[in-house]
C-alpha cells in the first residue's frame, strides 16, 4: 500500500508530473505510467492534474493537463481516450470514429499510439505481451470486473495468454471499499471462488479487494504474471483522487504504448 510518509511507492517525474512507472519485465518498447493528481492546473476540488472532461472542470484546464500527458509520452499524437460506461467492451487503436468509442479497454499493435484509462477509485490495468508487439489499458470497476473486461481485453489481444503480462495500477483497497450483498452476489454467480476477496463489514455491507479479484480473473484466463497493485486511493489524498473519499474531484490516466520504431532500433 502507500508509503508511510505519504508518497506512493514507484513515483517517478517525467517532466513537472509525478507519475508511476510499471514495476514489471515488459519488454523496452513497451512504455507506461499512470498520473498522480499533483502535476497540474486544475484549480478548486480538481487540484491539480485533473484529465477528466466529464466532471465540470474548466475545459482549458483538462486540455492544459491531457497536453502534459502526451508530452510525458514524446509521442507526436495524443493519447486514444475512451467514452468509458463501466462496461465490457474492448476497441482496437486506432479508432477511426468522430466520437470517442464507447468502451472501457482499448488495446493497439501500432507504435506510437497509445491507449489510455481514467479512475479515480476504480482499478485501472495494464497488459503487454512478451514480444513487445501488443499492449491495452483496461478501466475494472466492479461492474467491468463482474462482467468480464478483464477477459475481454485479454481475448483481443490474442496470441498465448501465459504471454502476457499486467500490472495494477492505483485503486481503492479493500478496507476503504465496502459494498453491498449484491456485489459480492456478482462475483460468486460467475466464481464461487471469489468469496475470498470478501470480508464482512457492517451489517450485510462486505469490503471487496479489486486487486484480488482482478488478480483471480487473470488467473482464470491464464495470465499469472502479475505486478502492481500497491495503492489505496482512498487512503493518500495529496495523491490520489478518489470518488468514495471526495464525490466530487477528478480522474486519473494510465496510459500504455508501443515506442515509436526509430526509438526501438
């Protein structure tokens, strides 16, 4: 979980933005980070490097903020956001709509394109393979998990799933999430197995891990290389955003791409 003195463990600064960089083996033309809330202009609750238009910050604001992310990238183009719906779906990058793609995973085998997820609560995660030629970032809120986005991307990268990799990157941890009987009763309609990442709370409210239950969905489709998943967003405030500690406030990115060719030769 988070540090003691406060500041989250694989904090790097690419550029003004503090960000975490992937504790994993992937291979080196495979990039990725997710953002922290310092590093911004985002003013108000949104302090300071919201990325989410949809949660009434100042429109010039997020732009500012989405621009310090692709700096962060080198990329010439921005990151592929997503329309997310706590859904299922996973699109392939890039997306060839005027609107953005309702979907909460994106995965894309062109370098230079990269895919991006926002949370700020809900659990974001990341997969590469081991060529070093396919990657996606995947939005895993309960509904997503339950519902099976985790399988979905996972399907559509393709290839042998004990290929792959994934990483965790910051969510809400198990203490700070407590839900009630009907989420729990979603997990174990699919896998009884998942009563494990249920502990009992107050009355009939249970507290449910995201990590461990993302964690087991990896494992269900093959995929045991698993890193990450150190954080509570909930629980470091300077840091993170969160919608259970704060309602209102922004969202968070984890972006993941492919380098350039002339930057893997």
């Amino acid at each position: 979980m988070n540090r003691p003195n406060g500041q989250p463990a694989g904090l790097e600064v690419l550029g003004r933005m503090p960000v975490l960089v992937p504790d994993w083996p992937a291979p080196p033309a495979v990039r990725a980070f997710s953002t922290t809330r310092q590093g911004g202009v985002s003013g108000d609750v949104w302090q300071s490097l919201n990325l989410s238009t949809t949660v009434d910050d100042d429109a010039a604001a997020v732009q500012a903020n989405r621009e310090r992310v692709r700096a962060a990238t080198g990329l010439a183009q921005d990151p592929q956001w997503l329309h997310q719906v706590h859904g299922t779906r996973t699109v392939h990058l890039p997306w060839a709509g005027r609107e953005l793609p309702d979907a909460d995973s994106a995965w894309t085998d062109r370098p230079g394109m990269a895919c991006a997820v926002l949370a700020a609560d809900c659990l974001p995660v990341l997969l590469c393979n081991r060529a070093g030629d396919r990657v996606a970032a995947v939005h895993a809120g309960w509904r997503g998990l339950a519902g099976g986005v985790i399988e979905s991307a996972v399907t559509a990268l393709g290839g042998a799933e004990e290929d792959l990799l994934a990483w965790l990157g910051p969510a809400i941890s198990a203490p700070a999430f407590e839900v009630g009987p009907e989420v729990r009763q979603a997990f174990l309609a699919a896998d009884p197995g998942a009563a494990v990442c249920f502990t009992a709370g107050r009355g009939d409210r249970w507290h449910a891990d995201l990590y461990a239950l993302a964690r087991q969905r990896l494992a269900r489709v093959g995929v045991h290389e698993v890193w990450g998943g150190h954080w509570c967003t909930a629980g470091a405030p300077e840091w993170f955003y969160s919608w259970r500690r704060d309602a209102a406030g922004g969202r968070m990115a984890s972006v993941i791409w492919l380098a350039p060719r002339a930057e893997q030769s």
